[in-house]
C-alpha cells in the first residue's frame, strides 16, 4: 500500500428505520492506521443512491432534527415519480441531493481536523436497503507541517 494514499471500505447496518450513524470513530481508527501523525485529506464515499454524509452535531438533537427536516423537505408520501420499494421511496433517491454521498475533511497530525462539536455521519432514509458501505480514502504529505497555534491539534472550536 502507498504511504501517500490508503484506502478501505467498511460495510454497516443501519437497519430498517431512517439513522444518521456517528462515522467519526470509524474515521479516526482508519487515520490512525493509514495517516500515521501526517497532514493530507480524507476522503468519504458512499456508493449508493439513497444515502448523504453530513458534518453536524450529535447527540443533542441535531440528528433528530436533521431527519424532522428531511421528512419536512422530502415527505415519504405519494408525489415521487420514482416509485418502487416502500411508500414514499422515491425521496430517497432524491436525498443525495441535498446530503452528497461524499465528503472530504482536513487531516492534522494523523487526526481529523473537526470543530469541537462536529462529527461525521451516514445519513441514511431508505428502509428498504439496510446494509451500506462507505470507501474511506486517506491521502496524505509529509509530516513536517503548519499546526494550530492552540488547543488539541486539528480540533477548532
């Protein structure tokens, strides 16, 4: 494997009720292998048609209310041209377009470079599909690099 660039995909459940699912321990394990304390960027990507990544706040709401907000924005009802699957499937095909199924994040000295209260999530609304995969891509410079002046390194409040 190169040292400037590692890839790997991870396969997970989400089940069969809509989630956003907490990726950033994922994320950090897999930097901790293919960054190895070097600067450069990671790369998400999930392969599928029905799901986004988001960077939110967790556990105080925002997951919850991230999926109020799809259900008000995309309701699972009848008006969807796409039409297979469970009622209202059609929305969620529709979801990549305002969750992108890709994200691309700073790395700091091997670690994620995320505010203090955001994390990285598999925003999935399809019942039908329950086992999702995401690509985590590292690439990744030297490791002699600029670094916050304060505070944890590659965390900003």
């Amino acid at each position: 494997m190169s040292h400037s660039f590692t890839t790997r995909v991870i396969g997970l459940t989400t089940g069969s009720e809509e989630t956003v699912t907490d990726l950033t321990q994922v994320c950090e394990g897999f930097l901790t292998e293919a960054a190895t304390g070097r600067d450069g960027l990671l790369n998400l990507f999930v392969p599928h048609a029905t799901a986004g990544l988001a960077v939110l706040e967790t556990g105080a709401g925002s997951d919850s209310d991230l999926l109020a907000t799809l259900h008000h924005l995309l309701p699972a009802d009848d008006r969807w041209q796409h039409r297979h699957g469970t009622p209202g499937h059609g929305r969620d095909h529709v979801l990549p377009a305002f969750l992108p199924p890709h994200a691309t994040l700073p790395v700091v000295a091997g670690r994620l470079a995320l505010g203090t209260w955001q994390s990285i999530c598999l925003v999935d609304t399809n019942k039908d599909n329950p086992n999702r995969q995401v690509r985590l891509s590292f690439l990744g410079g030297a490791t002699d690099s600029v670094r916050p002046a304060e505070g944890r390194p590659g965390r900003a409040d």
